[in-house]
C-alpha cells in the first residue's frame, strides 16, 4: 500500500496536535537554574511553547498544524488553529520566548533539534500568504532570527557533526535549516550550512548502519543523507550517494530496510522507535525522489517507506509517550 496525506489523516492529525500544544502537564524541562529565583512554571518560562510534554515537542506541533492549515485548505479545525495561533504568537509571547534564550545559562538550551525546529515553523509560516499567515509569520520573526543567529555563532566551531539518532543529530538540525535559509532568504546560514555539511560528510563512504538504537528515532545513515540531498546540487549528490550506500539496490545494508519493532509504547525512549520507522520512511521516500526514473535503487526505497509506515501509522495516537510528537514525523513522511 503506498501512504499519503488524505483529509481524513490531515483532521486526525490536527485533533491530535491541538490536543496536546497547550496542555502543560507533565512537561520535561530543558532549563538550569541559577538559583530558587528560576523554579517557576512552564509557563512563565516559556509563554508559546508550553505544551506537548516539552519544548521542542510543541515547537513541531505548531508546525504541524502550520503546515496541515496551508496544505489543506477545508481542514475542518483550521478555525481552531487559527484562534490557537492568535492567541499564541503575539509580540508579548514572542518577547518572552526571546528573553528565555538571553540568560546567561541558555546558550545550550534545545540545541540543535529544537533549533532546527523552530526554523521549520518560521519556514513554514512564511509561506502562508493569507493575512492572518503573514501577521504570525512577522510575531515569529524575531525568535526565528535568534536561532538563526545561534547556529550561525555554533557552526563555525563545531569541529565534528554529531552522528546519533536522537536530538543531537547534527544532521536532522541542519536539514531543517537548510529549508528556513531558502525559504526565508537567509543566504549566509544556507552557506554556513552546506560548507559543514560538505566538510563533515563528502568523505563519508560505505556506510554500516548499526542500527536501530534502542531509543533511535532517526537513522544517523539515512538522515545525512538526506541532509546531503538538501544541501548539494544533483549533480554533486548522485555520486556522494553512490559512494556512501553502495549496495542499496540489493537492499544492503539490510539493517536499515526492517522496520523497528516496538515493545512497550508507554516507555517514552522505547516509543521513540515508532518515530525512526517515519523518519526512515521520510528519508526513503526524498532520497529516491532524487532519483532517476528507472534507477533500481527507487522502487527499493519506496517499498521500505511503506513498509515503516505500515508499522507505525496505527501508533501515532495511544499513549502520550508518542502522541505529543510522533503526528510530525508521520506528517513529514507522508508528504515527502
């Protein structure tokens, strides 16, 4: 069966985000306090992205949503979203998300996942042409040139890519920034981005894939890959491709074709699994987009893709482990 995004998947996923973006508790903090002075609520730390267990959790519901209220125009919760956004992305809030990342212990705060995040959703926003798109785009606009300018501080320093498969992937941030640069016209960010990309990964080769990580919810194989697809033109991407995954055609290494079992999706590091079969499937389905036609390599992708997805799109609601999260990530496999 090949997956895609139908209405009905669209409103599911849309109940499920708003469900959750602004429900406060429990809630994982990524916050060092200085003193008794820094033990306040979530929400005084942080006025928008509250919700969804953690920050970066909400930071990608609201993008979700963002992109299910561009993409499908009759959303049948696109009034709640809107309203949900009105009442989220003001100048006051948007203030208060930037004053967060002033303090002098918040220089690692979400670093590099959430930052690659919020580029998406200022990405995402930007290309919204309603009014309404336009006025949250412009609130979003001074938090998203904060990150920016924080990878532009972190990059040219960070000697090594961080090759895991969780929230310090080096090169699932770095994907996600590529697309904030072209969208929103930062061009020395998309420069900074393709040079490090370049530098860490052009000398890569015959790629292993130990994997799965038991609480993966990227493949550290596939997802430089795509960031190298995003970075590089076609002309120098096919090569590189060829080199690092030599035997794809014959499905090899074999590891990377077998979607991830998951045994308990109450565990949150366990439910993370669910999240690598869609972020594998999001890879499979760009990277053999890339492709030509008749190239064999295509059809062995896509069968993968569908394959992930077949084991987790009936998980990505059940528990809250994986519900504050896994819609994004079904969303960004069944659009690629």
């Amino acid at each position: 069966m090949t997956h895609r995004l139908t209405a009905e998947i669209a409103s599911r996923f849309a109940q499920i985000a708003l469900g959750h973006v602004t429900r406060e508790y429990p809630n994982k903090l990524d916050h060092v306090m200085a003193g008794d002075e820094a033990a306040v609520s979530v929400r005084a730390l942080h006025p928008i992205f509250y919700g969804s267990f953690d920050w970066h959790s909400c930071v990608h519901g609201y993008w979700l949503l963002a992109r299910l209220r561009r993409r499908v125009p009759a959303l049948p919760e696109a009034q709640a979203v809107a309203a949900l956004f009105d009442a989220a992305l003001t100048e006051a809030n948007v203030a208060g998300e930037v004053a967060y990342l002033a303090g002098s212990l918040s220089a690692g705060f979400e670093r590099p996942y959430g930052w690659g995040w919020l580029l998406m959703l200022a990405a995402e926003l930007a290309q919204h042409e309603d009014a309404a798109g336009r006025r949250w785009s412009a609130a979003l606009r001074p938090l998203a040139e904060a990150f920016a300018q924080r990878f532009k501080a972190f990059l040219p320093k960070a000697a090594y890519p961080v090759r895991t498969g969780v929230h310090t992937s080096t090169a699932f941030a770095l994907r996600l920034a590529m697309d904030y640069a072209e969208v929103c016209g930062d061009g020395d960010l998309a420069a900074l981005v393709k040079g490090k990309l370049e530098a860490w990964h052009m000398g890569d080769v015959d790629a292993q894939a130990w994997e799965p990580s038991g609480d993966a919810f990227l493949s550290p194989v596939l997802m430089e890959a795509e960031a190298l697809r995003r970075a590089l033109t076609p002309e120098a991407f096919g090569p590189w491709f060829a080199a690092f995954l030599p035997r794809l055609a014959a499905g090899e290494p074999a590891q990377l074709f077998e979607p991830a079992a998951v045994s308990d999706r109450s565990d949150g590091k366990i439910a993370h699994l669910d999240g690598l079969n869609f972020s594998r499937a999001w890879c499979f389905r760009a990277l053999a987009g890339a492709l030509a036609e008749g190239d064999p390599r295509r059809s062995v992708m896509l069968q993968a893709a569908d394959r992930h997805l077949d084991a987790s799109l009936p998980h990505v609601a059940g528990d809250y482990m994986g519900e504050h999260w896994l819609a994004s990530f079904a969303l960004l496999a069944l659009e690629a």
